[in-house]
C-alpha cells in the first residue's frame, strides 16, 4: 500500500495507509459483537501507536460516509460494520499485518472489558468541607455485594482511588472477604 497517511506517533510497523487504517476500523468492529464509540476505536489506534489521530478520525468518518459503518440507534454513540464493512473486512484483512490485528483486536477488548468494569462497579466522587469522599460500589448484578467509603483530601487523590478500584473491584472484594 501507498503510504498516504500522517505518521506521527505511529510505532514502526504501524499502519501509514489511510486505506490500511480503514480496514483495520472495519476488522475491529466486525470482530467484535458489541459496538463501539468513534472515541473508543481512535483511542485504541493512537494509544497502541498503531495510527495517526487525525488519520484515524479521518478514516473513521470516511467509513460513515460510504456506509461500510453505521451508528447502531440515535441513542446510542456505538458504531458496527455494515454488510459491506463486514466484506471488506473478511476479504482484505490478510493485507495487515497479524501483529496490528492481534494488538487492535486485543486492544479492543480489553477496552469492552473496562467499559463494562466501570458500567457495573460504580464510583462516585462526592465533595466535602475538608476534601473528598469516594464512594465505591461493588455490583452483583441487582444489588451491591459491597460498598465503601474513603476520605481523601483532594480531588486529585479522589480520582486515583477510583481509577485504582476501577481497575480490579473484584481485588477489593476478595481482599475484603480475606
């Protein structure tokens, strides 16, 4: 392929073909079962150095425009693969390199994986006279298996515990049950 595409930021051996970065968008997103949010695929391009930002938001909208993705309802900001996307996914992807499809797709679902983490183990930040309580709920579905509370005292200490919890609740619960 041309190397058409920015390359800024881009790993050696990361894409720098906009058609490249297209089929990789169109892999992504047909590879898996739920949707995706433009957001979420960019962020899984640039944070794994496999594309440019700007060449894959570029490349993303394109995608809509020549509806080989779709925005799944109006509600919902997730994207899928049309037929067409689903095509040409299935008969190119063998143009890319396994090692980009093995990182993006892998990428990809470990973003799922956190985005339903944080869906079903809440975290809220609430502020108060002396600093920061950070409340910290444990799901088990319907109802909560845990809740705590910690005082920190600022916001920016408030945000590392919930992004600490968030990473692994279920390493709370187990050490909590210990």
């Amino acid at each position: 392929m041309e190397n058409d595409a920015f390359t800024g930021g881009v790993h050696p051996g990361g894409l720098r073909s906009t058609t490249d970065i297209k089929l990789l968008i169109c892999y992504i997103l047909s590879s898996i079962k739920t949707g995706l949010s433009q957001n979420s695929v960019v962020s899984v391009l640039v944070e794994n150095e496999l594309a440019n930002y700007f060449e894959s938001a570029s490349a993303f909208n394109d995608l809509i425009l020549n509806n080989n993705i779709y925005q799944i309802s109006e509600e919902s900001e997730l994207y899928t693969v049309t037929g067409t996307g689903k095509m040409i996914a299935s008969q190119l992807v063998a143009t890319l390199p396994i090692s980009v499809r093995e990182r993006a797709l892998s990428a990809a679902i470990n973003l799922l994986a956190k985005i339903q983490r944080e869906k079903e183990n809440k975290v809220i930040i609430e502020k108060e006279e002396h600093g920061y309580k950070v409340i910290c709920h444990i799901s088990g579905g319907d109802i909560d298996l845990l809740c705590f509370s910690i005082y920190v005292p600022d916001l920016l200490q408030a945000n590392l515990v919930k992004e600490n919890f968030q990473k692994d609740p279920e390493k709370f619960y187990e050490c909590t049950l210990a």
